[in-house]
C-alpha cells in the first residue's frame, strides 16, 4: 500500500503527525499487549467464493466453500474471522453433500465445532452461507487506510449523476472478513476461485485469470476467477464496474488497466511504462513476475492512495491524469512503481505479522527509486530518497522500531518508520554490501520463503547466506532498534604534520551508531577515498597529506539516514558543488548558499538536474538577490528556453512576483501551454499586471483546469468571481485533493462564500470545507481545526441567521 495523506500532514504541520497516530486517549493499556504473530491452529488451503450484490441495500449475498488443515496437531474446531454478517448456515462438506455444524457466532469471529478430530495436515471442507452488511459495520481505521468497511458500494443507487456506480474491497489489514469468511491473518495463504454475479452491463476484476462468463436469464452475469497460487487473504479482491479495460503484455501475460471511459485515451499514459517495471524488478531480482496476470483498476472515492492486490492493484483517482498533466510528468508513476514490487514483496512474500510490515512496505519503498536510478537517472533518484527521509525526520517517530511488537493497533504500523526509514536503511545496505550482493540476497530471500510469510529475521538470514557476513549487527541497530545518528563533523589540517583531521560527533541521545561510510579528500585534480567505521560517539580520522585538502566528504555516497551539521567553509562547499559527484552534494552546498544568503545560490541555476535547478529558482525568490539584475536575466533565459516544464514554470513564477511589464509576453506566449503547470504560471504572471484579463482567461480555462492551473483559476475566481461563478468554484475547491494548498485555499474560498446571497450556495460551499475537514484524520484536527473554526467564524459573523444556526450544527 502507498500512502499518502498522512505525511501531506506531516509536512504541513512540520510535526509529529505519525507519532500522534499511536496515541489513544487517556488509554495506554497498549502499552502492556505483545502483538506476536498470529497462532497457525487451522491453514488455510483454498478459499471458493459465489457471491452476488444486492445495490439497494448494499448488502453482499455469499456462499463459501473452504478447504483446511490443523497447522501440525489435531484439532476438531475451527475459528473464522467473519465481521457483522448474517450467518444462515454452517456446514462440513462431504463430497457434495453438506452435513449441519453447530456454532456459535459474536458477530466477529464464526466458532465452528467439527464433526470429528482432523489430524495435522488432514483436509476437510466447511460451507457457509451468509450476507455481508459493510456499511451496517462501524470499524476503525487509520491515516493510511481511512476506515475498514472491506467491501465498498460506490454510488450504488446511480443517485449522484456525477459519479459512476462501482465496488470495491479494501482488504489491508484484516477487512476481507467483513466480506468473505476467512482466517483474516497475513501468515495464511490460500488458492482461491470466485464467481461474481453482476449486472451484465459491467465487467469485474478480481485476482488470476478470468476462466469463463455466463450470462444468465435475469440481466446478470457470472463471472468465475481462478487463482492458482496460494496469497495472503488481505490480498484477494473484487472490483466491478463500467471499465474500459486497455491491454499490454509482458511475456505473453496480460498486462491491464481498468479505467473509467472517458479516462482510456490516457490510460496508456499513466500505466504504459508497467511492462517495462515488470521486465527491470524481474531482472534486478532474477524472478521472474510471478503471477499469471497483473491488472490495475482505478476506484472512485478510494482514498488510501493504492493497494497491491495480488495480481490486481486498486488506485485511487488520483491516477487519473489527463494529456496536459502528463506533459507535466507522471505523478502517480513511482505508485504504479511501489504497487507493482509488492507483488514480490508483499504478495509472494508476505509479512508474518504486521509487527514485521518492513518486509512488505520498505521494499516497496525502495522500489520507487529503483525504477526512479534506472528510468530518469541517478539525480532523480536521490532526490526521491532525500524527500522520503526528510518525511520521516520530520515525522517524530524517534522512539519507533522498525520491526515493533507493542503498538495501539495494527494500523499504526503504516507510518513514516515502516515506509520512509525502512527503505533508506535498504539504500544503505544496498551500499554496504554491494549491488551484486544486495540483489542475490533478495532473491534468497525470496525464493526461500516464496508462497509464504516472511520476516526482518529470515531477510538477515539470506544476506548472511550470500555474504558471508554476520550481520547482527546491522539488524540489531536499524530493524530491532530505533533512532538515528546525529552528526556534527569538523575538520582540521595540521601543517606541521601534514595531517588533516576528520572529527565526528554523535550527538543523540542514547546508543552510539555504527556506521560504514565512505570520506572523499579533495586536493588539486586529485580524489582519493578512505574507508572507515563511525562507531563512537566521538571518532577522529587522521589522513596524511603533504597539502591542506581542498575539500573532505564525510558520507562521500550520501547514503547515510542521519541528521547532519557540517561545519564546511562557504570555500570548500564551493569545491562541493563543483566537484563531488552526488544531487546531495550539490543540494547541501546550495542549502548552505542559501542559508547564509550567498551569490552562489545562483550556480544552482546551470545545474544539470532539473530538479535543482527548479528549487534554486524557488530559493532565490525567497532571497534578498531575487531583484539581482543578472539574476533576473537568468531566470528570464530560463524561462524562454527551459525545456523540462516545471522548471520553466518555476522561472515564470519567479518573474512574476516582480509585477514587471516588462515579461508580459513571457506570460501572453504561455498562457496556453500545453502544461498546466506553464499555463497556470503564466496567467499567475498577468494577473498581477491586468487582472480584469486574467479574470475573463480564467473563466474561459473553467472546462480545462487542473493541476497549477487549477489551482491558480481557482485563486482568481475566488478573490475576482461573482455569485455567477459559484459551481466552479465550488467544485474546483471540493475536488482538488485534500493537502497543503487545499488548506491554504480555504480561507480563501471561504472569503468567496461572503459574495454569494443565495443560502442553498452558501450551505453547499460550507459542506465542501466541513467534507475536507472530515477527510483529515481526527487526530490531526488539533492541529487544522483552528483554520477551519477561523474561515467558518468569519462566515457566520458576516451572514448570522440561519448560515450561523447551519454552522453550529455541521461544524462539531
């Protein structure tokens, strides 16, 4: 699973949005309860499912037939997870004849007597009959995965014209059982068969191959899916729906996407690279993609970013990206990234226990720069990792091991801990060991345990296999501990001797890290590196040099996750930037220009990656030489010949706080881009010079306004528009997605909401910001609600009556 909503917060607040995730009330009992792995009494063996939707009550109608073993000794009962259904009938099938079981039921879990002791490894077969009621169920769920229904109506009446009718299952952590009886367990696996009855007018998608369809008298038809391969039971899915399904292959396998219609022509766009991930994860890990299929679907209203379904991956619609976003890049492609090595890591081999979601989630992590290194290049891939290990610096989440088994609730695993942390400490065992070494060791680990679960203890068992190394060590400090070293390096050169001196101090609290790094010493034309181990919570490193080194670099692979002073002169960070290889390199040299408020700051401005070259322009906007005549000359250069659209956009953004007539044909030749983000820089620019254009250009790009487009439309209507332009408006500030800049824009659009007369209107844009705030996990609304209270305040004051009274009751 990718998520995503929890850091946007993380970032926002610039505090512990993951660590408030674990805390409960007043409760700590948590805090006494050891979640072990769960206990194998019965396995799971084969799961056959006939199912059928009843779309009025949203009610699922279920017959299960499910094979199983005692794990090793004799048992005559039998446990399944089952949450809020209607249990009809219980039985042991014999052949195909169904004797009566009794049982007992607590509306969670199914207590089945047996007809008779079964032995370990024995089979035997018991038939449920059932309906699923998700929507009568009230669950908890998490930051990541917002509530835990498992099966999900959208729409299911047709009432809202706007949105099509679809369902979908969400089966992480254990929310399958809503659905489907089960042992809702991540250390079960089971083959599995699935007949679903739909209306004949949609097409379904579930794990494995589509065997057959039948039509049937009633308008309906049955679709039966086979899954031959045995996976975990959080990873089955259903999914039905008005899709156009686009198909690619790789090897002969269906490759798939399932999109909304109006969504195929750019289907293609957001998913073609997926044959290509296929091919280099399969290469990389020397295994082949397992599975006989992979299909993607994108689901409406489904929020918890994406889901690796086996076989069968959900998005949400944030996939969707039209012709003009695209040109802008993929946002969603290191997701499709993520999503698809889960299904090694994660599907093939999955997490024993949620304790352990490492083995799933890092991998996937890293995974994202994996395809980032080989597909965009070695500067965009560090990026990535610095943005994701910013994401957990900021997180709060110290005092959290990676691989933990005490915790509130098995959702607050998914943190910044198991997904940023965890796929940097990968980063820096990959550059430890070796690129050769790193990847033969997941393919031990993979083979070794394929078809079944796995933990950080079995991945250290396959790296030492293939090493030859012990490395306790290294598992100890990053899976089994928490924290992470903080830096402070100095450095000094002694002519006499001729020696220069590396001075390293761990400044955290607690244990002294052990660290393998590389320093880079920099004299003339010449590098040379030395290999040495930070171990101490004070290290001295003495290298012999007949002359003062221009440069030393300390981490010289920019692999290590740790919090870092370096005390550099602005001299030798010069040499840094110029000289040392790395996007981080270049990146501390220019956060050190920035910080003490150099003319070097510029240099970032030629850099090679655009990345960087588009955070210089952003930093000198903020800087006291952004009104530097050479300064502006450069970025206007940029602005006319860059080719990568975010940065041009970046340099057109740039001049366009001048308020200088002067670039007005910059913004007048690319206000029509075809990148949103261009476009919306552009207009951005004019309407600061002639708003009462921009005003009449923003309500021509109503129809076609997304992204940073969108975004600056939206600013325009809201502080030039009228009561006419309420239903864009409203719906551009309801649908653009719930983060940092929809928080900024609420004030905003709340402003907008004193211009409207018409109460109905009011109401409506009130509910937009009441459904946003909702969309925020309640633990964060410490934090949000102020904004929120302070819009809605200044509504109520300015329209009283009846907008008040309808206030105080939607806003609790």
């Amino acid at each position: 699973m990718k998520k995503f909503f929890a850091i946007a917060i993380c970032i926002m607040i610039v505090t512990s949005a993951f660590a408030q995730q674990e805390e409960v009330a007043a409760d700590t009992s948590w805090m006494n309860i050891y979640r072990a792995s769960a206990t194998k009494i019965n396995d799971l063996v084969h799961t056959k499912l006939d199912v059928k939707f009843d779309y009025d009550k949203s009610y699922l109608y279920g017959k299960a037939w499910i094979t199983l073993k005692p794990h090793f000794y004799a048992t005559d009962s039998l446990t399944l997870d089952t949450k809020g259904m209607d249990i009809k009938e219980v039985a042991i099938m014999k052949g195909l004849i169904k004797s009566p079981l009794k049982y007992r039921y607590d509306s969670l879990q199914l207590f089945i007597q047996l007809d008779r002791t079964y032995k370990g490894g024995e089979n035997y077969t018991v038939y449920i009959n059932y309906t699923a009621k998700p929507n009568d169920l009230k669950v908890k769920g998490s930051a990541a995965i917002t509530d835990a229904k498992g099966l999900y109506f959208i729409n299911p009446k047709g009432e809202d014209k706007n949105k099509p009718i679809q369902i979908w299952t969400q089966g992480e952590t254990e929310s399958n059982s809503v659905w489907m009886p089960t042992i809702d367990k991540p250390n079960q696996k089971s083959t599995e068969e699935i007949y679903m009855t739909v209306p004949s007018k949609y097409v379904t998608l579930s794990n494995g191959l589509l065997i057959s369809q039948k039509k049937n008298t009633d308008g309906t038809r049955t679709d039966y899916w086979k899954m031959d391969l045995p996976h975990a039971p959080y990873l089955f899915f259903m999914g039905v729906g008005d899709f156009a399904i686009i198909k690619d292959n790789y090897k002969g396998k269906e490759v798939s996407y399932y999109v909304e219609k109006k969504q195929a022509p750019y289907a293609r766009g957001v998913f073609g690279n997926t044959p290509e991930m296929i091919k280099l994860y399969s290469e990389k890990l020397g295994i082949d993609y397992p599975w006989a299929k992979y299909a993607q679907i994108v689901g409406r209203d489904y929020v918890s970013g994406a889901m690796e379904n086996t076989t069968a991956t959900l998005h949400q619609e944030s996939a969707y990206q039209n012709s003009r976003q695209l040109t802008d890049g993929n946002s969603w492609e290191e997701t499709i990234a993520h999503e698809l090595f889960h299904q090694w890591f994660g599907d093939l081999v999955t997490a024993e226990s949620w304790s352990n979601i490492t083995v799933n989630e890092s991998f996937a992590n890293y995974s994202e720069c994996i395809w980032d290194e080989y597909k965009y290049g070695k500067d965009f891939a560090d990026a990535h990792k610095m943005e994701d290990m910013q994401g957990y610096l900021l997180s709060g989440s110290e005092g959290k091991d990676l691989v933990r088994f005490i915790y509130p609730d098995k959702e607050a695993m998914f943190d910044a801990v198991s997904y940023n942390k965890g796929g940097h400490i990968l980063h820096m065992l990959r550059n430890y060991v070796g690129d050769d070494a790193f990847f033969k060791s997941l393919n031990n680990y993979l083979t070794t345990n394929k078809f079944k679960s796995g933990e950080a203890g079995q991945l250290r068992l396959a790296f030492e296999e293939v090493t030859g190394q012990d490395m306790n060590w290294f598992w100890n400090q990053w899976y089994y501990g928490s924290g992470h070293p903080k830096l402070d390096i100095s450095y000094k050169y002694d002519a006499p001797t001729e020696k220069a001196y590396v001075f390293v101090k761990q400044t955290q609290e607690g244990k002294a890290f052990r660290l393998p790094i590389a320093i880079d010493v920099y004299i003339g034309k010449d590098k040379a590196r030395h290999k040495v181990w930070i171990e101490n919570k004070a290290d001295t490193f003495v290298f012999s040099y007949g002359s003062k080194p221009d440069l030393i670099n300390v981490d010289a692979d920019k692999v290590l996750l740790c919090e870092k002073t370096d005390n550099k002169s602005a001299e030798e960070f010069i040499v840094q930037y110029e000289r040392a290889p790395n996007y981080l390199d270049r990146k501390e040299a220019l956060d050190y220009f920035e910080k003490n408020e150099m003319k070097e700051l510029a240099l970032g401005l030629h850099d090679k990656f655009s990345g960087l070259r588009r955070w210089t322009i952003n930093a000198l906007a903020k800087s006291k030489i952004a009104g530097n005549k050479e300064i502006l000359d450069e970025v206007e250069k940029i602005a006319l010949t860059e080719k990568d659209k975010k940065t041009k956009a970046a340099a057109i953004s740039f001049l366009a706080q001048t308020e200088d007539k002067k670039y007005e044909s910059i913004y007048s030749s690319n206000v029509n881009d075809s990148s949103y983000s261009v476009s919306g820089a552009a207009l951005d620019g004019l309407s600061k010079l002639q708003p009462s254009k921009a005003y009449e250009l923003a309500k021509k790009y109503t129809n076609d306004a997304k992204g940073n487009l969108g975004k600056i439309v939206g600013e325009i209507m809201m502080t030039n528009g009228t009561e006419a332009d309420f239903d864009f408006v409203a719906s551009n500030y309801n649908d653009s997605p719930p983060n940092q800049d929809k928080l900024g824009a609420t004030g905003v659009f709340a402003k907008y909401l004193l211009k409207i007369n018409d109460v109905a209107k009011v109401k409506r844009g009130i509910d937009h910001i009441i459904t946003f705030r909702k969309a925020i996990p309640e633990q964060y609304w410490i934090y949000t609600d102020p904004l929120f209270k302070g819009s809605l305040d200044k509504i109520s004051k300015a329209k009283g009556g009846e907008i008040a009274e309808y206030i105080k009751t939607v806003f609790k």
